[in-house]
C-alpha cells in the first residue's frame, strides 16, 4: 500500500495500491481529482528528496506532499492547467488554487491573457461555476467574447450568469457587436434557450430579429424560427443572397421550417434574382451558395419532396416559371426528381411549359434518359410535339439507344445543356 501524507499538517490525503497508479505523474493527477491539488503547484517527497514524474511507485511507501508557490518558470504550465484542466473540465477547486497562487501574464499560445483565455473555454464548455470565478480577473471584452461562446455552445445558464455581469456595468461602444454575435450564433445553431436569455437580458437585440430568423431557416431550427416570429421577426424578410427564409428552407431540405413559415402566411411567390421561387428551389433549381470570399456560385440542389407538397398545399404557384424559364416540373424532371414530379403532376402542373430553349420537361427528362419521370409525363399527357426550337423529340427517341427492359422509351445519349444546340 502506497500513503500520502500532507507535508505541514500529517493529514492522510490518499492510500491506494501502486498497481492502480504506476508512475509519479498519475499519483499527482489522482491527488488532483480528489483534492483540487494542481499538478504544476504539487511536490512529492520521499525521504527529503522531490520524486520525478516518471518515477515508477512501488509499495509499500510514504510520500509527503508539499504544496509549492508558483515560481515564474512555473507560470506556462499553471496557465495552461487554468486553460486545459480546470476551465475544460469545470474543476473549480483546482482553477481557486491557481488563482491563489498568482497564475497571470499572458498566454503563450493565444496571445492573450491567462485569465480571458480561461473565461472563455469555460464558457464554451458551459462550466458556469468557473467562468464565475474567473470573471473578477477579466476585462469587459472578455466576458463579451465568453458570452458570444456560451450563446454559440447553447449554454442557456451560463450565457445568462455572464449577460447579468455585463449589464451590471455601464455599456460600451463596442457592446453591440459582441450582443449581435452572440445572437446570430445562437440562432445559427438552433440554441433555443440561449436565444429567450438574450432576448430577454436585452431588449436592443429585437433590431436583429430579422437576421436570426434568416439564419435559423436556412439551418433547419423551426423553434428558433417561432420565437424570433413571436418576438417580431418579418415572416417575408429578404436576406443578402436575396432569399427569404422560406426560400432558404426550401432550397436546404427543412420542411419543419418551411411548415412554420406557411402557416403563418410567408410569401410563396417571391423569387431571387435568378426567378427562382421557394417551390422552383425546392424542386431541384440549382440554388445560391456564398463562399466564404463573398463570391456568390450555383450548386446542384438534390429537391426535398415533403418541402414541395407542404407548399404546393399552402398554394405555391406549380407553374411560376425561373430566369430561364422552368417550372418546377422541368426543373424536378432535369433533377430526376421523380416523387417531386409525380407531386406536381398530381397538383396539374403543366405539362406543355416550355422553358427558354424551347423544352419541355419530358424533352429534358427523355434526353437525360430519366424514364420514370417520362413514364409519368406521358401518363399526365406530355407529348414530344410540343418540343417546338429543337430537334423533335419524337423522331430523336426513335433513333436512340434501346430501351431497358419495362419502360416505354429508350434513353439517349445524354447532351443536354443550359443554351440551345
């Protein structure tokens, strides 16, 4: 049996077998565990002389642990127990130590002092006890950037220990940015219970409804979405892509969102600058994607079925017809999008609309040899001599590949492309 004594006072801190600790090191990280004690202020000695870390334990022996102050060469590793061990962990008895021995100065690794650096992790692992602690020690931008963490990290209690700390000291110029940040954030991840704490900590952030909603349609979060409608939020608010947030829940696959926005009457007919409509981007229209250079591009969108019914029932318009003139139908049928296409037939969409090329959608879902969306047109009346500017698709089909087993018409070569041939 290993014991370990107090060095001043002779208390017994710990009696255990060697085989359950090994070396040195691991005996000091269970004296912390159990005692708060941290590694770097820990010394244990044997027969007046301070044991290395790797030192394998062997019974039976008496250690004494003495408690050392914190010297300057000592301050890297208690800054980086501060940040690493007590603020991750939420171990208060060890970051009170550390404290106490005078931890300071800045940290190494992030330029920025000890103590803020500390606040911050502590935050965003929603240890509110330690941020507490270390709150004294921080300047005012630091609990801002450990509120925008705790909000971004949906840590509701600590978010609202550090907002009643903020708003119990006189405001500054730079306050909003942090209240904004913080907010966008929790939105943006759907942190519900952050959001009521920040609303209700701060009446001033009701200005940036609008742009929580935008960002909580377009991840998916139709909670945040009912209480940012609730607390005011415009229902139709255009976002700096030119999408609403209808239009960014279709064109992402979050029906639950698109659900919330409906019912409560959000514009279906708006389009972006491409002509495209929540029902044409939920249908597979290639939608707008900003890159992190601000650049704006295409990306192919794969088309959400339960998206397209939820607004096909609240009325959207099925022939609405893009920059490039598709509907929805042409733009599901170019998609395979074959459940999609089947919902808009069934709702009587057209299924003679030409797009600007003189196509229709069973020209364009023939030609990329899609044949259960053709099955499908051709059962709703799609007829290939509507197909007038182009090569007729009649004739074209007749003098394609063979046909795979079942289906009534051969797939040909795939060629189609945006501009005409």
């Amino acid at each position: 049996m290993l014991r370990v004594f107090a060095c001043v006072s002779g208390q017994e801190l710990l009696a255990v077998s060697t085989e359950k600790l090994g070396d040195v090191k691991t005996l000091k990280s269970r004296l912390r565990e159990l005692h708060g004690f941290p590694l770097c202020l820990q010394r244990l000695v044997k027969d007046g002389q301070v044991l290395d870390d790797s030192l394998q334990l062997e019974e039976p022996w008496d250690l004494q642990l003495l408690l050392a102050s914190l010297t300057p060469e000592k301050q890297v590793e208690a800054r980086s127990e501060l940040r690493d061990f007590a603020a991750s962990t939420g171990n208060v008895d060890v970051a009170q130590f550390l404290l106490n021995a005078g931890v300071c100065e800045m940290d190494t690794d992030t330029e920025m002092p000890a103590i803020t650096v500390s606040l911050i992790r502590a935050a965003e692992c929603g240890h509110t006890a330690v941020a507490m602690l270390l709150l004294d020690g921080a300047d005012r931008d630091a609990k801002h950037e450990a509120l925008v963490a705790a909000c971004k990290n949906g840590h509701a209690e600590t978010a609202q220990r550090l907002l009643e700390a903020i708003n119990c000291e006189e405001s500054d110029p730079s306050e909003m940015y942090f209240m904004s940040e913080a907010f966008l954030c929790a939105a943006h991840r759907g942190h519900l219970e952050a959001m009521q704490v920040l609303l209700e900590g701060r009446a001033d952030l009701a200005d940036h409804c609008d742009a929580g909603l935008l960002g909580a349609s377009s991840h998916g979060h139709g909670e945040v979405v009912k209480l940012l409608l609730g607390r005011g939020a415009c229902k139709d608010v255009l976002g700096q892509s030119g999408l609403t947030g209808l239009m960014s829940a279709a064109a992402n696959g979050h029906p639950a969102v698109v659900r919330v926005l409906v019912d409560v009457g959000a514009d279906t007919s708006v389009q972006d600058s491409y002509g495209c409509t929540a029902l044409l981007l939920a249908s597979g229209a290639s939608k707008t994607v900003k890159l992190s250079n601000g650049r704006a591009v295409l990306v192919t969108n794969p088309g959400h079925t339960e998206s397209v019914r939820l607004l096909l029932e609240a009325g959207a318009d099925k022939d609405k017809r893009d920059g490039q003139g598709r509907t929805a139908l042409i733009e599901a049928s170019l998609g395979n999008h074959a459940e999609i296409a089947q919902l808009l037939l069934e709702a009587r969409a057209d299924v003679h609309a030409l797009d600007n090329f003189g196509r229709t959608a069973l020209h364009c879902a023939s030609s990329c040899g899609y044949m259960a969306i053709v099955d499908s047109l051709l059962e709703a009346g799609g007829t290939a001599e509507k197909n007038s500017g182009r090569a007729d698709c009649q004739d074209w089909l007749a003098s394609s590949l063979p046909s795979p087993t079942g289906s009534k018409y051969p797939v040909e070569r795939p060629h189609m492309g945006l501009s005409e041939n």
